[in-house]
C-alpha cells in the first residue's frame, strides 16, 4: 500500500521516532527540510480588510435605501391597486352559479365541460364554472339526472352524501332524509357519513334516515322521471305526495295512517291516473275542496 | 416564535466579528486560487455580501461553510487564472545565515527562488492546500473545510504538493 500522506505527517510533526530517523537518513530530506523552513517564510500581499469591510456595509445600507425610495403616496395607491384586484380575483374565482327548478317545472342545463343535467322539479343546483375542468363539484338539493362528459372526477354533494363519477350517466335524490342514487352508465362511487359504495350500471342505493334500504333498482337507461313517469323505490306514501305536489304544483292532504311504502311508478303529466294509481293501492278516496286534494281513507 | 430582533449573524456586531476572523483566510485563499489580488477581494466582498443578505436563514455555525460554498461557487469576471507572487518576508528568522560563507548564502537565495517558481506551478488544489498550511498557518482539519474536503484528502494533496516542490527544484540545478 502506497504511502500518500507520510510527508504531510512528517509536516505536521505526527510521524514516530523510528520513521521520523528513516526518513531523515533519506537523500531527499535535506530538499524537503529546506522546502519546509523557507515556505514559512513566504508572505503575500495583504489586503486592506477596512476599506473590503466598508464597502460590504455600504452595500448593505444601499439595499435597504433601496426599499425607503418608494414615496408614501405611491405605495398607498399601489396597495390600493393590490387589493382592487385581489377583491376582483376572489369573487370571480369563487362565483358560483344557481339553477333552480320550481314546482312543476324542470331545468335542463349544460356545465362547462357540456357535461348535461336535468334539474328535477323543486330543485335547486350550485356550481363554480371558475376553473371547472379541474374542479368538477356539483352541490343538489333535490333530484337530478346528469350526463357527465369524460374528464376528471365528478362530483355531485348533497347534504345525504356525495356521489363521485367519472363519465357516466346517473341519477341522484336527495331530499329530506332519502337519498338515492341510481347508475345508469358507467361507475359510480356513492360516499355518506356511514357508508361508500361503487355502482354499476343498473344498480342503485338508497338511503332512508342514513340506513341503507333494500331498494328494486330501476329499469332502463335513464331515470322515470325524465318522461313523467316517476319511480319510487319503496318509499313511504308522504315521500309521493310531496314529489306530486312539486310536479302537479298542487296541495294534497292526506287525511290516513298508512304503513306500506310504495314500489312502483306514479305519472307526473295525468293527475287523474296519479291519483287512482294511489288510491287503489292505499284504498283511500280523492276529494277536490278548492285547490286542495283531500286524501282520506275509504 | 418570531423574534423582531435582529438575531445571529444579521446583528452588525457579530457579523462583524465574523468578518474579523474570516475576512481574511478567504481573501488569501482566493488569491492562491486565482492569483489575482483583484478577484480575490471581489470574490470575498461578494461572498460576505452574499452572507449579509441571507443572514436570517444562516446560522452561526454554519456560516463559515456558507461563506466558502458562496465563495468557491462564485465567477465573477472571467479572469485567467494567473499565477499567484508570493514575497519572502523580510523579518525571517534567518540569524544563523550570517555565519555562513557567500557561496552558502547564494545557493539559498537561489534555493528560495526555485521554490517559488516550484510553488507558482503546482496545481489549484495541492498549491491552495499548502499555501494555507505554510503561509496562514491553518491546521489540516481547518483546511478541510475551506476547501470542503476530508482531513485525509488534506494530507494526500500535501504529501503530492510535497513531492512536486521537491521533484521541481531538484531538477532546477
């Protein structure tokens, strides 16, 4: 093994007696001890520290001149400007959008991306459009039939739970304490407090209460309802009556206990058939007091 | 917790101080890497500027190693790296030298001579590493941290500087 640092321990003093006496016998030493007592003698011309040291402290107050330039009055409209647009900045980015659907109306509109929702009658959707492709979130109260474009995620938040897809068609119910959410094409992922859960074309979930109901998921490629022809999947009589009077834009009593939930599809375009369609199921009878219906049983 | 007093490094009085016992060793270092005086104190005035400006982000302890980073990262002007004139000082130990005949003293004078040149043609790396070592009297672990290396790297430069310097000059006769 090559010695490579032997001569700079022999100049640092570290080398022990028996190599310090080898290495003194060699030819070389007298070179080496000569190198070692002249080069500490070598100087190099100093440098005047003072005038260095000054010109780093002026360097210093010039920076911090720098920022004292700015007159009082410059820099109050420039803050002014600052908070102009700063102000302008957020509400353009967080302005959201409102649909509605009144009673016995509906709403069908397009999102930024063209992804398609149909807002069912007393509906209500917000949106932000800044920003959407990357931020697709829809808020529903109510019901509503979307037709989402492919792209990022999408999500629908009710106050039941959230419903995230990823170009599908689908619907979703959030009113009062049933949610539901059918999938029509697609996957979609289905998020409440208790539970989450992915559909498959064809399948859906319900939820009464934040419990999961054993529902009959619904035929066909999309919800009922878009041609009138609502579908209920086991839900109590009163659950119809309010989706009837938000179609039909009428007041109905119902003057009856019934228990059963109903399963099955009710017209929202043919009041008369509506009505028969629950009066035969429930045995009760209609009757017509200005503009209410009267519900009572048979 | 922030602190709205000045803390470290950004305090004048020991930035200062700093200065007092860095300023210099960087200078000279500088000066046997590039052999102008010039860039030399250019590179340090930058250097510690540079260490003024981010004072709040650097600690004490580690403002050295900052200080060298900045230094040896610098190019400033693009000036060739000269040769560096090296001076014997006047006020050498060098009693023992009037007992001795004319012959003996023109061959030291003309020994020293050699050495210089010698020393001038080392490399950047062997030649900033003695010079330290002979000249500003730096200890070999202090060595290794200006040039940000191992104190056994230290040793091998000034073992190989060692071995030129003794090559060179006794080819010089």
């Amino acid at each position: 093994m090559k010695d490579d640092t032997m001569l700079a321990r022999w100049l640092n003093g570290e080398l022990d007696e028996k190599e310090l006496k080898a290495f003194m016998a060699s030819p070389e030493y007298d070179t080496y001890r000569k190198i070692k007592e002249y080069s500490a003698q070598l100087t190099v011309a100093e440098a005047d520290m003072d005038s260095l040291y000054a010109r780093i402290l002026d360097n210093r107050n010039k920076q911090q001149k720098k920022v004292r330039t700015l007159s009082p009055w410059l820099s109050r409209i420039a803050a002014m400007l600052v908070m102009a647009l700063g102000i302008t900045y957020f509400f353009y980015t967080t302005n959201t959008t409102t649909q509605l659907a009144e009673n016995g109306q509906r709403n069908e509109f397009l999102l930024p991306d063209n992804s398609e929702v149909v807002l069912n009658a007393g509906s209500k959707a917000e949106y932000r459009s800044w920003n959407w492709e990357d931020n697709r979130k829809i808020e529903l109260d109510g019901e509503a039939f979307f037709k989402v474009a492919k792209g990022q995620t999408f999500d629908v938040v009710t106050d039941l739970g959230t419903v995230t897809v990823v170009g599908t068609q689908f619907n979703v119910k959030a009113r009062g304490d049933r949610f539901d959410v059918t999938c029509f094409e697609g996957k979609v992922k289905v998020t409440t407090a208790k539970n989450e859960i992915l559909l498959l074309p064809g399948e859906s979930i319900a939820f009464e209460k934040g419990k999961t109901l054993d529902a009959p998921a619904e035929d066909g490629a999309q919800p009922g309802w878009i041609t009138y022809d609502t579908y209920f999947a086991a839900e109590p009589l009163a659950n119809v009556i309010a989706e009837m009077e938000r179609q039909y834009r009428i007041d109905i009593e119902l003057n009856a206990q019934v228990e059963n939930t109903y399963v099955g599809y009710i017209p929202m375009n043919d009041i008369d058939t509506a009505l028969e369609l629950i009066n035969t199921n429930y045995h009760l009878k209609s009757e017509k007091a200005g503009n209410k219906i009267i519900l009572t049983l048979e | 917790m922030k602190k709205n007093m000045l803390t470290g490094i950004c305090e004048e009085i020991i930035f200062s101080n700093f200065f007092k016992s860095h300023a210099k060793t960087l200078r000279n270092y500088l000066l046997y890497k590039y052999g102008n005086e010039e860039q030399a104190e250019d590179v340090t005035q930058e250097a510690f500027i540079k260490l003024w400006e981010n004072c709040a982000n650097v600690p004490l302890e580690k403002a050295k190693s900052f200080l060298y980073t900045v230094a040896n990262n610098t190019t400033l002007n693009q000036i060739a790296h000269q040769k560096v004139v090296l001076e014997y000082s006047k006020k050498s130990p060098g009693s023992h030298l009037d007992s001795q005949s004319p012959e003996y003293l023109m061959e030291e004078e003309q020994f020293k001579v050699k050495l210089q040149k010698a020393i001038a043609d080392l490399s950047e790396a062997q030649r900033t590493a003695f010079l330290l070592h002979r000249i500003d009297g730096k200890k070999y672990h202090e060595i290794a941290e200006i040039l940000g290396i191992s104190v056994k790297a230290v040793e091998k430069r000034l073992h190989g500087a060692l071995q030129e310097l003794r090559k060179k000059i006794d080819n010089f006769r």
